[in-house]
C-alpha cells in the first residue's frame, strides 16, 4: 500500500509538470519559434518518463530489501477499502484522461494517462496481495508484488519514451507517403513528384517533396501549382500544417 501510495503521490506531480508544459506548448509562434511551441509538450512528457523510472527504481530496491524484512503487515477492512476507492478513481481517471488526450492530440494527457494507468495495475496488485497475505500466504508475497509495481511503473515510462523520442527526433509521422503521391498527381501539368519528407507531431506533420513541371513552365504558374498542392494536401490531410514544394524541371 505503501508503495502505491508512492506511485499515487508521482501522479500529483507529473500533472503539475504537465500544467507547466502544456501552458508552455499553447503560446504561439514567434520570431525564435516560426514552428510553434508544441515539441515542449513532447519535451515534458518525457520529464513524467524520468519521474516514473526514478519511483520504479526506489520501489524496485526498497521491494528487494524488504525480503529479508519479515514483520506482518496489518490488514484489516480498511486496508481494502482504501485500495478499493483507489482504484475505483483511477478507472475514472484513466478513461476521461486518455479519451481526451486522443481527441485534443495531447502528448501530456496521454503520458499521463498512462501513468495513471500503471496505478490501476498496481493498485489490483496491492489488493492481490493482501487477499493472499489474509489467506495466509507467506508475508513475502507483499516484497514481489512490490517488486511488481516497480516493474508497471518502468514500462509506463517506457512506453511515453518510445512515443516522444520518436517526435524529437523527427521519425516520419507519414511512412505510407503513396498517398501524398496519389494527391499530386491528380494535379494538372505535374510530371513526378518525388523526395517526399514528413516530420513533426501526429496532428501537426510538416511536408517537404519535389515536384516536376514542363521545364518552360513561366514561373508565375508553377508558384499557382505549388500553391494547389499545399492546398489539396491539406485538404486531404488535415493533420498536414505546412508544406513546401520544390518545383524542378522535367
């Protein structure tokens, strides 16, 4: 219990990281920040991640050195009552955070989503445990099941890490980019359409391609194509917030 009560005091402060990345993500753009905010978002996410693996590791050794540790805990009618209420919290919790987290596209609401959501595991594991130990199992069942939070609690933040690296480090957003193809070349006068690079967030992918007109094309109409391929992209892609077309001869 003492241990979910840990993993429980982490959630309070990951929020309040997250209030202060989501109020940095939200300003908009500048002359040091043509792109926006948003990445910060992204930035603090991970900083809940740090903050899991530091709780995972606390409890990961505090749960082995209790091995040796053979006081009986006490367990009693309350003992289940808190863990029950507990969990009934963050069932209500996780549910509304990650819902909305995916309609708003919210790295934060979404990591911590998952933080709550390792509670949830953690708190059936604590309930687990002094069902077991009220049986009279033996008292080291509650050191493994410690042990076993620990382990919820690394994985959560390792699934925010494996997310969020992936944005910072401009992993495509579109792998299939056939479809950015297929959308240019419904386009009049485009030859080819080559060089395709997609990057950013999920609900904010910038796109760079390389498009091929007649090479005595005037310049005033290959700009008015350009500007109907950002145009239909967009259109097609509303998750598509900026593109840049290179006109090239063919």
């Amino acid at each position: 219990m003492t241990a979910d009560g840990f993993h429980s005091l982490s959630d309070g402060a990951s929020n309040i990281i997250g209030l202060i990345g989501i109020s940095i993500a939200a300003q908009p753009k500048d002359k040091e920040h043509p792109y926006g905010h948003r990445k910060y978002e992204t930035l603090f996410s991970l900083v809940i991640a740090v903050f899991l693996f530091i709780i995972s590791f606390n409890l990961l050794k505090d749960g082995i050195h209790r091995f040796n540790d053979q006081n009986i805990p006490i367990i009693n009618t309350k003992s289940f009552m808190v863990m029950l209420i507990t969990l009934g919290i963050n069932l209500w919790v996780v549910n509304y955070e990650y819902k909305k987290g995916k309609l708003l596209q919210s790295d934060i609401l979404v990591s911590d989503s998952l933080h709550t959501r390792a509670d949830i595991f953690t708190s059936l594991s604590v309930i687990f445990a002094l069902t077991a130990m009220k049986l009279g199992l033996p008292v080291y069942i509650d050191s493994l099941v410690t042990i076993l939070i620990a382990l919820f609690i690394a994985y959560a933040g390792y699934d925010i890490i494996k997310y969020s690296s992936a944005i910072l480090c401009d992993t495509a957003p579109i792998v299939d980019v056939q479809k950015i193809i297929d959308i240019v070349l419904r386009i009049n006068e485009v030859k080819t359409c080559h060089k395709i690079r997609t990057r950013g967030r999920p609900d904010e992918v910038y796109i760079d391609l390389h498009v091929q007109v007649k090479p005595d094309m005037h310049m005033d109409k290959a700009h008015k194509i350009s500007y109907t391929i950002e145009e239909a992209i967009k259109k097609n892609l509303p998750e598509v917030t900026d593109v840049v077309v290179h006109m090239e001869p063919k």
